[in-house]
C-alpha cells in the first residue's frame, strides 16, 4: 500500500526521477547554449584592428600626443 508521501512524491520511493531527469535537462539545455556562436561576431587576428574607425588611432601618431603618452607613463613610473 502506498503511503501518502509516497504519493506526493516525497518519499523513499516517490518522485526523485523526474526531478533529477528535469534538473539534467537543464543542465544539458544551459551547456550547449554555451556553446553556441554568434554568425555576427568578428574574427580577430593578432595585430589587425577591424572595428569601426577609431579617431585615437590617428590621435596617437601626433608627436604632441606621442609626448603626453611619454611624460604621462613618466609620472606614474615614479612611485615604483
């Protein structure tokens, strides 16, 4: 005779299996979503930028801001 914690799914015997089969499910659901690749992402290669323009880039080659970068990185050297 079954009892009624049985019934309900929370005895010894009772309801544990769906439980664990719903839980590895979605363990399963959430690891190959990980998985997953955007079509849209961008393919990076070392050294080659390929976003959008960035103004910092031809900011950079000026000798003033060469100048700043260098007296910048000075002054937060000093300390160490």
């Amino acid at each position: 005779m079954r009892t009624r914690a049985t019934q309900l799914g929370t005895g010894p015997r009772g309801g544990g299996a769906p439980l664990f089969r719903t839980a590895m499910l979605a363990l399963l659901c959430l690891g190959l979503s990980a998985c997953y690749e955007s079509p849209g992402a961008t393919h990076f290669q070392p050294g080659v930028y390929k976003g959008a323009s960035d103004p910092l880039l031809e900011k950079e080659r000026m000798p003033k801001q060469q100048e700043a970068l260098r007296e910048r990185f000075r002054m937060a050297s000093k300390d160490r």
